[in-house]
C-alpha cells in the first residue's frame, strides 16, 4: 500500500482502472496527481478524489504536453501508466491512421511520460506500465491493442535496465468485470466476455480492486522488478 505523503502520478487517471487506482491511494493518504487529454476534465475528476488531488492535461501523442507536464511537479514516489485511447481494428479491414493513433500513445507516449519523469523520481521511486492479456490472447478487433500491449512489455524490460535503481513492472489485465470497457458493450462482446467468465477456472474475471492490490505488490515490494503481473483470473491456464 502507498505510505501517507507518498506522491503517486497516474498517467491516464480521469476514468477506468487508473482513476480508482488514485482513489485508493488518496483514501490511503498518498498525493494524487491524475492526467487525461483536457485539463479541466482532469481536474474535475481530481476533486471527486479529494481537495489535495491535483488534475493535469497530458496529451500522449504530443511531445511538449508530455514534457510540460511535469513542470512544477513534486518529486514522484509512483508513476502509474495506464491510457488508453481504444482502437478497434482487425487486419482485413485495416485502418493504419487509427492503429497510429493507439500505438503512438501507448508505445511511444508511454516511453516519453517516463523519459521526462527520471529527474523528478525520489530514491524508491517505482513504474508501473499497463498492458493487457490481448497481446497473448487476441479477439476480434484487437489487433491494434495486441501490438501495443506487447510494445509495453518489452519497453517495461528495457526501462528497468536502463533507468535503474527505480523499479520498472507491468500489469496485465485480463478481461476486468466492472469496467466500461467490459460491462458498456454491444451484445456480441457481452457474450464473448461472459463466455470468458465460464471459461476462468473459479468462473470469475478479476474486479477492478484485484488490480488495485497488484498495482500497489508492485509499487511496494523492493524484490520485484522487470516482472509482468498477469491478473486474469487464470484465463490464461484454460
Ligand atoms: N478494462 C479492462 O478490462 C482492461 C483489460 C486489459 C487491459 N486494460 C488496460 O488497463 C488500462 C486502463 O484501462 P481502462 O479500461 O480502465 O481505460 P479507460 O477507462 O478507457 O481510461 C483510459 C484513460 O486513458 C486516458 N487517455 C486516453 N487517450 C489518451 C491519450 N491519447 N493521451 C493521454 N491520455 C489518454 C483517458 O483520459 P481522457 O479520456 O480524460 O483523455 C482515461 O483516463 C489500459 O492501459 C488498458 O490497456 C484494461
């Protein structure tokens, strides 16, 4: 769990994963900083957090507001990377501008929110990079989120090399009941994903506080670096 005081960045904080992710480390009594495109929507979703919650704008696919960021920024115990901008594609029917779009931000945009980071990270400082199980178990119209969400893994192995001793790992989620991006779907997907929920060994898919608990293993325990924490709930055995 994050310690009182502890300054935790959440790159992708507005909504999803990221946001309860900040707000449980606020309730824990950490400093939430959360980022979304706009400023003023960030900033609406860090008051729902708390009056010391501070929302910023970081557009991943702009370098300048990438780098403007972190001006005038308190030391980072924690940066939580966790956008996404969806793209929907499948290789038959192609649509390279839109695949960009995601692989440009969660790729390259992920390596540059850490890159400009590294002079504001304190001595126990921590990354922590989301992926996603579609790059190891594609379904329709994940193509573009396959590439991006191995592209993740293997910067995540290079950032713990390189920018050590800060740790660097990864999540990966597998399908997560409770967010929009599984209960807010046409009927296809709701069926595909139940589908999945019978198939996990205890026919349950993991709820957004078992990625909670694994984002703070990750950013608490010393020992681990350079790992991949899968949290699929076993998809992956069966
Ligand atoms: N939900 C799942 O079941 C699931 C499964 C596997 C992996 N994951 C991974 O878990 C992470 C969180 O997923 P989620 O479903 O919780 O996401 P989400 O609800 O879609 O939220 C995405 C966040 O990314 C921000 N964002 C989008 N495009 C951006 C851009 N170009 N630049 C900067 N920020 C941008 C959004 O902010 P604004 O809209 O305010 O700009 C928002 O805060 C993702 O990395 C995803 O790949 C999730």
């Amino acid at each position: 769990m994050p310690q009182r005081g502890e300054h935790i960045v959440v790159v992708g904080g507005t909504r999803g994963l990221g946001l309860i992710i900040a707000r449980a480390g606020a309730e824990l009594g950490a400093r939430v900083t959360i980022t979304g495109r706009d400023a003023a929507t960030a900033e609406a979703a860090a008051k729902s957090l708390g009056p010391d919650a501070v929302g910023r704008g970081c557009e991943l696919t702009n370098w300048e507001s990438i780098r403007d960021l972190y001006v005038d920024m308190p030391d980072i115990d924690h940066l939580i990377l966790a956008a996404l901008d969806r793209d929907g594609n499948t290789i038959a029917d192609f649509r390279p501008q839109d695949s960009a779009q995601t692989s440009l931000m969660k790729n390259v945009g992920y390596a540059t929110a850490v890159h400009h980071a590294i002079p504001h990270f304190t001595a126990r400082a921590s990354v922590v990079l989301f992926s996603g199980m579609s790059m190891w178990r594609p379904v329709p119209g994940s193509t573009t989120i396959s590439m991006a969400n191995a592209g993740v893994i293997g910067l995540m192995r290079s950032l713990a090399v390189e920018i050590a001793p800060v740790r660097v790992n990864a999540i990966t989620p597998g399908v997560v009941a409770g967010t929009a991006a599984v209960d807010d779907v046409d009927e296809d997907r709701r069926r595909m994903f139940e589908a999945l929920r019978q198939r996990t060994p205890g026919k349950r898919l993991p709820v957004p506080a078992d990625i909670v608990a694994a984002t703070f293993a990750l950013t608490d325990n010393p020992g681990i670096n350079g790992e991949n924490l899968t949290i699929d709930a076993g998809l992956r055995l069966v």
